[in-house]
C-alpha cells in the first residue's frame, strides 16, 4: 500500500520472521539457505519452519510426522529455550526503547503506538525501518512490520510485508485493503465460523463487509456477528494496552548497543557500559524498582555472545554502581584484542523501591550517589535528555 496520509496510522505490528528457526540458522551458518523446522520429539509439534522447509508445506502446529513425510530433507532441531527467551528480551528491550507504549503479544511480535514518538524519530515508516535495521544488525534475524491506524489491520498488514518486509495501510486505503482478503483473516474467524459463513456464500472480508449485521447476527450469534461486520469495514482497537506478554521475563531491565564498526578498545567499551549502565539506572527509578544481579552482555564480531552476573549485598538503582560491577565483569575476561561487536547491561532480581533497604553505611555522607542520581532525573525532566551527562561521555563530542 501506499505511504498516503500518516496523521492516524501509527500503530506497529512487529513480527519476528519465522523466529524460532531465524535464531537456530543464525547460530549455525552452515544451515542458512536450507529447510530446518525445530520442534518436538518425534511425536511432537512443529514450532517453527525456514521459508525453505515452508515450500514443501511444513508449518506451525503440524505434527512432526507429517512435518518428515513433506520435507525429508530438512535439519530438525529440538527448541532452546533459553536462548529465545533471551533473544526476545533484547527484542522487546529495543522496542522500548523507541517507545513505552509497547504491548507484547508473545515471544516474537508486539504492536507499539508510535504516535509520541514522531518528532523525535520520525515517520512511522521510518521507525520502522529504523527497528527492522537494529533487530538484523543486533540479533541477525529479521522482522516484518505492519503498520495501521488499528491493531487488526496493522496485524494483517505485518503478515502481508512477510518476509523482511514493511507495509502500510493509511486510513483512505483500509477497505480497498481489507476486502479481497479471505474472510479467514478476521480475528475471530476459526475453522467453524468459516465453515457457517461459506454456508451463505460469503468468501471474502468484503463479502462480510457488505451483508447485513442482522443476518450476521442470526449466523453466528449477536457477538461475533457485530464484532466481524466492524472488523470488516476496518474497525477494532486503536490504541495499544501496555504489557508485557507472559513468556517474556519481566523482572529485569536492561539495554545493550550494537557498535556501528566493531572495536577491540577497551576504552570505547567501558565508556559506552557508562552510558549503558546511567540508561538502565534511570529506567530502573523511572519504574520505581531496584535490583540486585547486574548481568553484562558481550558479542563478538562472530555473532559469539557471551553473559557474566554478579549478585550485589544490596539492591540499587544507581548507575555509579552499575557502571562498577559491569566494569569489573568485563576486566574480568581479560580479552586481547578481541573484536567487539556489541555490549549490554542488565538488572534482574527486581522489587519494588519501597520495599528494598539498603545497609548504612559507618561515616557514611547523609547525601550520596541515589540523591545526586535523582536531582539528574528532575534536570532531565526539565530540560531534555542530554542536559546532564557523565563527563567521559562528551569526549568524543568534544
């Protein structure tokens, strides 16, 4: 669709392409371009398939069996976890960090209202391109993005755009969008929904779209029938509900940066986990949490990633003491020359500020780093985000 009128299309659906099996071929090379699907035992789901293995009709849910009888050839992997888990998190970390109004649907998608984040950033095909070059550059795998006034059409949309892709469909183009679809698209369209409405001839969205909401009604139920008939001439949710989605960790906060050229300094790297570390300090107060673990993240130009944690004796949110311990943990690897490609830095073990004490200190001042920290916060507030700043950070400004 065409870029047309931006004022309202401003809600994104990411959605990671083939996830699962995007992180299994970025961690093993050798089978980029093949058919792979992970998934269960032999009696098992499939959970995700290449768009090689999706050729010979593998999908999501099929049955593992059936899965080998059409793609023979295809390298099955069994699921880590772990490992999506963690990738996930960094996803959803950069999601934030264009905008707090991010709503996570599961491991690999979420819709973000971008709407607050124009000036700043741009169009919301800019953010998106913006997003779709961090995730590849960051993680290696690729997202598809759509891009709406409402999160149903942002959804359809986002699978239209797949893979590797971005569509947007402005408010004047919604109908001309919507109505050559199956009407299997509809949210709320399962198989035996289908099956009623093929029984009155309908096939399409539009063909919904143009019978009566009282016949709807009558076939389905007052409900559904009101819900379809809305959907269809591109109504449904304009706004985006804040959340975290139950799959994803929630009891951390954290933020890491890809380099824009690779670096074996050390000095580069420790004065980027200072402004890393003053970020997550500032989110942590922002969200009114404190934590003990401080987890460093360390890529290397490989793709090879590798995480230390330290557990502190007291909770905090105070970047002087972030910045500390991910310092020492990265002196602690004693790498030589090792090209760098991207670092990040994490607190886990949340609670919430009121209820964490911290032990005092003998001849410790009455006013230290947490009071300094936050008189930063209100100065920020007030005059923008690069008002105060760490010294070492305007050395490469200067």
């Amino acid at each position: 669709m065409s870029a047309g009128p931006m004022s309202t299309a401003t809600i994104l659906h990411v959605d990671m392409d083939a996830f699962y099996a995007s992180v299994v071929v970025r961690d093993r090379p050798e089978l980029q371009g093949t058919a792979v699907i992970v998934g269960g035992g032999h009696r098992g789901v499939v959970l995700s398939a290449s768009y090689q293995a999706r050729k010979f009709g593998v999908h999501s849910a099929m049955p593992m069996m059936r899965a080998r009888r059409l793609c023979p050839h295809a390298t099955v992997i069994a699921p880590d976890f772990s490992q999506f888990g963690a990738v996930s998190a960094a996803v959803m970390e950069t999601f934030r960090g264009i905008t707090p109004r991010v709503e996570v649907m599961s491991l690999d998608e979420a819709f973000l209202d971008v709407a607050g984040a124009w000036r700043r950033l741009g169009s919301p095909v800019t953010i998106a391109e913006q997003l779709r070059a961090r995730i590849a550059d960051e993680q290696g795998i690729t997202c598809s993005v759509g891009i709406a006034a409402t999160t149903h059409v942002a959804k359809l949309a986002s699978r239209r755009a797949k893979p590797d892709g971005v569509i947007v469909v402005p408010p004047d183009q919604v109908t001309s969008f919507l109505h050559p679809l199956d009407l299997e698209e509809l949210w709320g369209v399962g198989d035996k929904t289908a099956a009623s409405l093929h029984r009155f001839g309908l096939r399409t969205i539009g063909d919904i779209a143009h019978t009566p909401t009282t016949i709807l009604c009558r076939a389905l139920g007052a409900a559904l029938g009101a819900s379809l008939h809305d959907l269809a001439w591109g109504g449904g949710r304009a706004t985006v509900v804040t959340r975290r989605g139950p799959e994803e960790p929630d009891r951390s906060i954290g933020s890491d940066e890809t380099f824009s050229r690779d670096t074996d300094d050390p000095t580069v790297v420790r004065r980027e986990l200072l402004r890393l570390s003053t970020k997550v300090a500032g989110r942590l107060r922002a969200a009114r949490v404190v934590g003990r673990t401080v987890v460093l993240k360390v890529r290397f130009a490989d793709f090879t990633t590798i995480t230390r944690s330290r557990t502190l004796r007291d909770p905090t949110d105070i970047a002087v003491e972030i910045h500390g311990t991910a310092a020492e943990l990265f002196g602690a690897l004693g790498l030589q020359r090792a090209r760098i490609r991207l670092v990040g830095v994490r607190v886990e073990g949340l609670r919430p500020t009121e209820s964490a004490h911290r032990q005092l200190m003998l001849g410790a001042r009455a006013c230290g780093w947490s009071e300094a920290e936050r008189a930063v916060d209100v100065a920020l507030r007030r005059f923008g985000t690069t008002a105060v700043r760490p010294a070492s950070l305007l050395a490469p400004e200067r």
